[in-house]
C-alpha cells in the first residue's frame, strides 16, 4: 500500500470514529435524499460516471457494468437535459432527453427498472411495488453517520436504509420481497450529492441472495 493510500485510510478510520453520533439522528429518506436537490448544484454539462454491481447466492459469479449519467445541457432557468446510458453489451440501455432540475434521473430510473423486475419475476403490478416504496420514503429511519473515500480523501456522508416491504400485509403475495433492503448514501462534497444506491434481498437465512448497487466512479 502507498503512502499516499495509507494515510487516507488513516483519516478514514478516524473520519469514521469521529461521525459516529452520540444520539441517532431519524429523519427519511426524502428529507436526505430527494429534499436537498443535490443535482441543483450542477450548473454546467457533466457527466457522472458510476460502477454497477451485481452479486450474491443467485449468481454464478458477479457481474460488473457501468452507467452514465450525462447532463447536456444546462438551461438559464436550472433545467437541465440528462442522457441516461446504463450497461454494457446486450444488456445496454440509453434514454434521453430526460428533463430534471435538482434530482438524478438515473437514480429514479434504477428504481424503476427494480419495481419493473420484481413485476415481471412475480406477475405482481409495478404499480404496487412503487406505491410501497414511495410510502417508505416518508418513514423515519436512523440516519448513518459514515465516511466515504472519494477521489483519495475521506468525506463525512449519511446512508438511510429503508426495507418498504416488511410490515405490508400485502407482501405475503410476494414474501421473497419481505426483507427487501434499500440503502442510499449521500455526500455533500460529492458532485451530485448521490455517492451509491445499493439494493440487497436477503434469503429466508438471512444470507445475501441478489444485492446490486451503483455506486459513484468519475465526473467528468
């Protein structure tokens, strides 16, 4: 290990021991997440370059991609036109113009194609499984104090997870998806704000059966 990275992983550590909070702190995953408009900030075309991941019990082995998230254009009065690019090879999907102002668009079109997927894997209604997932997002949930590298240097961050299915009475239609774990973690000092989303299905023993996440790589 280098000495550049050894001391980054020192401040880490006591990045760390310092953020862990005395008293936890509840708030929802819209107030931390959707509420600041973190992509407001973004005043210029950029793009965001994210690691997709996919891992876990159903996996003969992981599989690893990318997905890009480019604004274009940035108009006098804060909308921006966004490009979506996600994948690689046959798996490939690019979308665009999406208009947004202060929120990601590849974040809401990750959650869409996971109700997309539990829909088809279920025959249940995407309708119900975004209805779920929207509701959760008002819940108050403990709000992780962490650290996250980035670009060789630690940065305070918060992650919020929610499980949206878990207490649904409805879900025993569906009770693969019962402890069905979301997990988003932010950063102000991150271009963008959104440092990872990160989806994790357990099985019935609690081992990791599918987790996938995106997490933030390079802005350009």
């Amino acid at each position: 290990m280098s000495v550049r990275a050894t001391l980054a992983l020192g401040s880490l550590i006591g990045l760390l021991l310092v953020a862990t909070p005395v008293r936890a702190e509840t708030a929802s995953v819209r107030e931390v997440v959707f509420a600041p408009g973190f992509l407001a900030a973004v005043d210029r075309p950029t793009v965001f370059r994210y690691r997709y991941e996919l891992a876990g019990k159903a996996m003969d082995r992981p599989y690893a991609s990318s997905a890009k998230l480019e604004i274009r254009e940035v108009l006098a009065d804060g909308r921006k036109l966004a490009w979506l690019d996600m994948f690689e090879g046959a798996n490939r999907r690019r979308t665009g113009p999406v208009p947004t102002i202060d929120q990601n668009p590849l974040l809401l079109a990750f959650l869409q194609r996971d109700t997309l997927t539990m829909a088809n894997l279920t025959g249940g209604a995407q309708a119900y499984f975004q209805q779920q997932i929207r509701r959760a997002f008002d819940r108050p949930v403990e709000v992780e104090s962490t650290a996250i590298l980035w670009r060789g240097r630690p940065l305070e961050a918060r992650t919020v997870r929610l499980r949206p299915f878990l207490d649904d009475p409805s879900i025993a239609r569906f009770p693969q998806f019962r402890d069905k774990e979301y997990a988003f973690t932010v950063a102000r000092e991150v271009p963008g704000g959104l440092w990872q989303v990160r989806i994790r299905l357990p099985d019935t023993a609690g081992v990791t059966y599918l987790e996938e996440s995106l997490t933030l790589d390079a802005v350009d």
